[in-house]
C-alpha cells in the first residue's frame, strides 16, 4: 500500500520530490498567456519555404518536406498550406510562429491543411488569446477539416485558459478581396482540382505576390498528329503525349497571376496528371508574356528530387521557355522581397 505520506519517505526522496515541485512550478512560464510573441518580430521581407515537396509519394517519403511556406513583412506574417512538418520545420529553422497573423489553406488535400491546427495554436498562442486571421475554403470549416476548437467556437464551457483562437476565421469567396492586417490585401483566385480550392494575389506597399494552389491550367492540346486532345483523368497518368502546344486552357489563371512581382506555382509533373495539377507546359504558357518578374517553383513530385537536379532541370526549362526567371527555392531560406 502506498499512501504517500511525505514523512514516510526517506530523505533522498523527500528531497528528489521537492525538486520536482520546484522545477515544475518554475518552468511554468506565463509568458506563453501573455499575448506577447516569443521573439522580436522579424521586419524583414521574405518568404520561407518549409518545403517544396508535393504528390502524395513525396508526402510519405519525406523526400522533401511538405510545410508550406511563409511570408513575412515588418508588421504581418501568413502562414500559407501548413502541410505535415510544419511545425517541426518552423522551429527548425528557426520561425516563430506565434508571430502569426494569419493562417490561409487552399484546399482540403493532407499536404495542404494537416497542421492547420497546430499553426493556429502557435498564433493563438495555445488557443489562449483571440489573434489572427484563418482563411480557408467554406467547405473547409464546415465540414470540421479544420476543427471548430481551432475556429475558436468552443463546444462547451471549462475549457480554462484555452478560450481563445483566430481572431476572424474568413470563408474565402473567389474574387471577394480581403483586408488582412498591415496593409494587406489578398483576393482569393478559384483554382480548378477538384473539390473548393483557392489560390490568390496578395498586394503590399507595391509589392504583388500570387499563389497558385494546386490547379490544373491546361484544358486541351494539339499533339504531333495535330489531333486536338482533350485534358482528362481519362489520359493514361494524364500524360499530354506528343505535346506540340496549348489549345485550351483556364484564362482566368492567366489574367489573375500576370503582372506579379513573385508568383509561387505549385507545379506538380512536367507533362502528367495536367488535369488536375499546374505542369511545366502550362507554367511556360501562363508565364509567357505575363509580365511576372520572378517564379518560385515548389511543390514538386518526388520524381525531380530522387533524380539529381532534375528540379532545377525543369525550373531552367520553364525559364528558357516562357522567358521568365524560374527557381526551385531552397527549403529554409528566407528569400528577401
Ligand atoms: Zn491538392
């Protein structure tokens, strides 16, 4: 029978317990609930990625990470797609994501909002503090792929410090611009995979930035027969064989990511599966003539990563062929704007 009497226990004991209350009580810090971020806030402009990698083999081959990326500016910060390892990567390289602003998932896919959660918790500063923004698809919200705990609705009283949460959870409509903290506003661009889905465009102080999802582009092509073939998940893999030049595609994509200083493009395959992701093709067609200034290539299927340089590869091939300046960007570096 253990009663755990204190003056039953020898002195080393008592001694080891109080060691154990006192660090305990000690390195609980308040400092969490404070409603203060950890760090000085970073008032640089960049973007980091924490990963590049997309498809669902490089999603459990880790091949390369899959956290989605950050941007940053002196007075807000958005965490964009927190796939799995976002967390992980945020501290490993060094981010505080209690800094967070706001929180944006295009879409309902694993690699898109799995650690949707957890960012919030890290804005919310463990859900104790109302803080920051969640945009993400209405479908998203209702159908609990982002928890209603996370939404800040709590279910039921008691929940004791962790009353808090995002400060607005914003159901994204397409072309419906929103007002985000610090001068921020971005306008959500349907993009065409599937279920509800958005990229957008993002304006800052002159600065424009754009995000494509996960979207295919490409509707139809003329091969080398001069057939015309239409993009479909009847195409074996949804290869576009024969490939000679676009017929058809998504002019929306083209007109709402033209003029941007820095599109990130999500480009799943060189020329496969183009009926439900953006390819090397449809990047060089959506880039032509677009006036974009630089692209940032992520993404990418585990094909261009276990291959050596196969990603810069077809990053140099969408360059020398659309004439704008393309790069698989490196993972953790922060790349100024
Ligand atoms: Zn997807």
């Amino acid at each position: 029978m253990n009663n755990h009497q204190p003056n039953d226990l020898n002195p080393e004991l008592e001694a080891l317990d109080e060691h154990l209350r006192r660090l305990t009580i000690e390195s609980f810090s308040q400092e969490w609930f404070s409603g203060k971020i950890r760090k000085p806030r970073d008032r640089n402009k960049w973007i980091c990625f924490l990963g590049t990698g997309g498809s669902p083999r490089n999603l459990l081959t880790q091949t390369k990470r899959t956290g989605g990326f950050v941007l940053n500016f002196p007075d807000f910060m958005m965490h964009i797609d927190p796939g799995p390892g976002a967390i992980y990567h945020a501290n490993y390289f060094g981010l505080d994501l209690t800094a967070l602003d706001a929180v944006f998932v295009s879409h309902g896919h694993t690699d898109h909002f799995t650690e949707a959660g957890v960012v919030i918790e890290a804005m919310s500063h463990i859900m104790s503090q109302r803080r920051g923004a969640v945009l993400a698809p209405g479908e998203l919200l209702e159908q609990g792929y982002i928890t209603r705990f996370h939404q800040g609705k709590l279910p039921a009283p008691g929940f004791g410090p962790y009353r808090g949460g995002p400060a607005a959870v914003l159901a994204m409509q397409a072309e419906n611009p929103l007002e985000l903290h610090g001068d921020v506003v971005l306008i959500p661009h349907r993009a065409y995979h599937g279920n509800e889905n958005y990229g957008f465009t993002l304006a800052y102080k002159g600065l424009k930035l754009g995000y494509t999802s996960d979207t295919s582009y490409i509707r139809s092509f003329e091969c080398k027969s001069g057939e015309i073939v239409t993009v479909n998940s009847g195409l074996a893999l949804g290869e576009m064989r024969d490939f000679i030049q676009v017929h058809e595609y998504h002019e929306d994509l083209k007109e709402n990511y033209a003029g941007l200083d820095i599109l990130i493009a999500n480009v799943g395959f060189h020329h496969t599966f183009a009926h439900r992701h953006l390819t090397a093709y449809g990047l060089i067609h959506l880039l032509k003539d677009s006036g974009v200034k630089l692209c940032l290539i992520t993404h990418l299927d585990i094909a261009y990563f276990i291959n050596n340089g196969l990603a810069h590869d077809m990053a140099r091939y969408i360059q020398e062929m659309s004439g704008v300046r393309c790069i698989v960007p490196e993972e953790g570096a922060k790349i100024e704007l």
